[in-house]
C-alpha cells in the first residue's frame, strides 16, 4: 500500500496502537512479597545442676555424678542407713536445673522399694526430702518469684523430730518426705526462667535437691529409692 | 454553426483543464508518514527461583518462588523456640531485577501474633540482609549500593542482657517497619529486547536466631519489596 494512501483516520489509529503499546508497558511486576509464618513453642527444660554431694555416708559414694547441663540420671549408692553408720544423716544434696520461656511446674514422684517385709523397714516416709534455696542468677536469666512447696533442707531441726510414741526418726514438716510423693506431686513452681536469649546461654535456675536419711534400726535388707523429676509448661 | 471563435476557446479551457489536472497529479507523488512513541521507565520486580530454607524444625516452603514470576513467596518457618538447636532458621529467596533507568528497590516489614511482652520476638530479632554480586557483562555497566550489612548470620552478639542481636545498621526488619531502601543503582539492562533474560539477582536473607522467645503459635512476619525507578 502506498504510503500517500494512509488517511488520516489510519494515521489515527496507529498512534492510538502506539500510545497503548507504551501505556502496556508499564503493566511489569513491581511489588513482591515475602511472608513467613513461624511458630515459638513453649520449652521446659530440667537438666543436672552439677556434682552431687554426699555426706553423712558409710560406705556408698556416688555411682553416676550429675554434669551440669547434661541430662539428669544420677546414680547414688547411700551406703549404711542402719545404726552401724554414726551420722547423724546421709545426706544427698542433688542440683538441678530448670530453664523455661514459660511459666512452669516442677513434679516429682518416688517409689521406695525394700527387700523388708515388717513395719521397720525403710519406707518412703524415712526418706526426707526438700528443695534448697533457689537461684536465678546469671545472664539472661529472668527474676521471678519461685514457690518451693517443700520445707527445705529435711535436716533441718524445724523438719523432722523423734515420734515420742514409737522412737522412729520422722520427717514432718509440709512434703518433707517421699511419702507425700508417691504419686506426682509438685514441689517447685514459678514465672518464665529465662529471657529472650539463645539456648547456646548456659545459665538458668538452679535448686539443689536434698534427700536424707537418718540411720535406725531398720530392717535388714536392701533399699532402691527411685526419684523422677518432670517439669512442664501449664 | 461552426462558430471558430467559440471552438478555440472550448479547446483553449479543456486544453487548462487538462493542464491543472497534470499538475494536480504531479502534487501527490510524496508523503509523509509521522508516527510518535514513548520509551517508559521501566523497573520489574520478579522471583529469582527457588527459595532455600535452612536450620528450621518443623518448618517448610509453602510457596515456593518461580524464576521470572511475580514474587509470592510463602515459608513457614517452623520452630523459633529454645528446642531448635540450630544456630539460626535462614530464608533466602532470589529477587530478579531489571530496568532501563536507576532503579531503587525499597521493603516494608511487619511482624505479627508474637506477644508484646519484653520477651516476644520482634522485628529487631529478624535478621535481614541482601548479597548482590558484582554486576556481569551482560548488563548495563554499574554498582549496586547495598543499604544492608549483608548475610545477617555474619558477625551479631548478644547484648547485656544475652539477647541476640545483629551486627550493623539495617540488619533487621526493625529498620523497615516504614518503607526503606535495601538496594539502588543505575540502569541494570542495557538496550536489549524485552524477552532477554539477563538481568540482576540476588538473593535476600531473612534469619532468626532461636532463643527463649514467648511462646507464640502464630507468628507472621511479612516482607513487601517495591522497586521503582529514579
């Protein structure tokens, strides 16, 4: 077609073509998004405190230590709980450690098997039992108010005494010994222990577990006291 | 009756006529064709591929990105908390960029369903940081100016109270809780047609590092790129 026979309405139309051509081109991709979704989960944590410590022993010693930070399975003989051993107790004093980015509960159950058959045996009521001063200290951990539904260290003159009536040693103070623990029961509870920090931070709180015994004359035999700790997030 | 003075003007005006329309005819032997155009600032924000997801727990890509699509990218994260014991939960998604003119590429952040407590996570604990290479032949001459530190896994410590915190300035989404901007530079294409695949990408780096977060089922942290031109 010649080019002297575009009329004006082509000539027209073809810069209407053009304009929208131009027009379309802006019509590119400008925006993007990213979008992630993520999720923090409630974590309790119940870790050894560190080296256990025994006294009061007669023969016995530790089996298997507590490493701090490390998972929590320590292996105690106790040794001599009848009155040959002239101490006044055997004592095991274990750490613990909690970290938590929640509120949490600490819940421990205990099972005292004899190999004895009467009422002299050792039982879960001769096995004192209380948590110690807790601590928060240290970089990263959270303040708090935590509640110790022990009575402490069972050694304690306030915690336990003779039964005038039978002679046998008994720890009475409020869950001062395993027997108030046959079942899971709990023995510490608190606020979020640790702030907002990278788990690499190794601090968080420590309690030392006490457990003791006073030795009597209890029935010949062989004793395993077993203790589970379980601490949750409510 | 033949009348000779009437015959000759007859000849004489078809003669005039003949001549005007020889004339006319010799006028529309040229023309003219004008056409007018534009040349748009052109700036195109696109996926560069496919995202990679690192140290999570539990977490996956939902969405992933498609090279040279619109980027729409969708990752769950997974697991911020203390039970991830990776060093750091790292998104890196490819952005592709091409323009004919300067060109500044700006984000704008939010983080959503974390808490409000000292303790919740927030834009600051989201590392961010962009790794453009130097530009190859094939595009327009030119450097990029990164507004970021980089990968945000490099370098960072934790602060007096051992919180994680990233090294440097706009190393976190906490800078882009407004509309800021990550990248500029000059033109990126050079004159080439518009179905050329060269272009500029690179990828943008999203990292958290797990800590003692408040727990959150729902968290949602989005990230909005706008390029426009200079």
């Amino acid at each position: 077609m010649p080019l002297y026979s575009i009329t004006p309405i082509r000539l027209s139309l073809l810069t209407i073509l053009l304009v929208v051509c131009a027009v379309s081109s802006l019509g590119q991709s400008t925006t993007g998004t990213v979008t992630m979704s993520a999720t923090v989960s409630k974590f309790v944590e119940i870790n050894s405190g560190g080296a256990v410590t025994l006294t009061g022993n007669s023969g016995g010693g530790v089996t298997t230590d507590g490493v701090a930070n490390s998972p929590l399975a320590v292996s105690i003989n106790l040794g001599e709980l009848g009155p040959s051993n002239t101490n006044s107790f055997v004592t095991a004093q274990v750490p613990l450690k909690l970290r938590s980015n929640a509120a949490y509960v600490l819940s421990m159950t205990a099972t005292v098997t004899s190999s004895g058959t009467t009422a002299s045996r050792i039982g879960t009521a001769d096995i004192g039992f209380g948590l110690g001063t807790v601590s928060r200290t240290g970089l990263g951990v959270n303040a708090g108010a935590d509640t110790n539904a022990t009575s402490g260290d069972p050694t304690l003159p306030a915690n336990g005494s003779v039964n005038g009536a039978t002679g046998r040693y008994e720890f009475t103070a409020v869950r001062s010994n395993l027997s108030a623990f046959t079942s899971a029961t709990t023995a510490l509870s608190g606020p979020i222990i640790m702030n907002a920090v990278p788990r690499s931070n190794a601090n968080g709180l420590t309690v030392p577990a006490f457990f003791a015994v006073k030795p009597q004359f209890f029935e010949n035999g062989t004793t395993t006291i077993s203790v589970t700790f379980t601490v949750t997030a409510p | 009756m033949f009348n000779p003075t009437k015959g000759l003007l007859s000849a004489l005006a078809i003669a005039t006529v003949l001549m005007m329309s020889a004339m006319v005819t010799c006028a529309q032997t040229t023309g003219s064709v004008t056409m007018t155009a534009t040349v748009s600032n052109f700036v195109e924000l696109t996926s560069g591929g496919a995202v990679t997801l690192t140290g999570n727990s539990g977490g996956s890509v939902i969405t992933d990105g498609t090279a040279n699509s619109p980027l729409a990218v969708v990752v769950n994260l997974g697991e911020l908390g203390p039970s991830n014991t990776n060093s750091f939960v790292t998104l890196s998604a490819p952005l592709r960029l091409r323009s004919n003119v300067a060109y500044q590429l700006n984000m704008v952040s939010s983080v959503a369903g974390a808490g409000a407590t000292s303790f919740s996570l927030k834009d600051t604990d989201v590392g961010f940081g962009l790794t453009p290479a130097a530009r190859p032949a094939n595009l327009a001459a030119g450097v990029d100016t990164n507004a970021t530190p980089g990968d945000p896994t490099v370098g960072g410590s934790t602060d007096v109270n051992g919180r994680w915190v990233f090294a440097g300035a706009n190393s976190t989404l906490g800078a882009y809780a407004v509309s800021g901007a990550v990248l500029s530079g000059p033109r990126i294409n050079k004159a080439v047609s518009a179905n050329s695949a060269t272009n500029l990408t690179f990828p943008a780096i999203f990292s958290i590092k797990p800590q003692f977060f408040d727990p959150a089922p729902a968290i949602t942290i989005t990230a909005q790129f706008t390029v426009v031109a200079l």
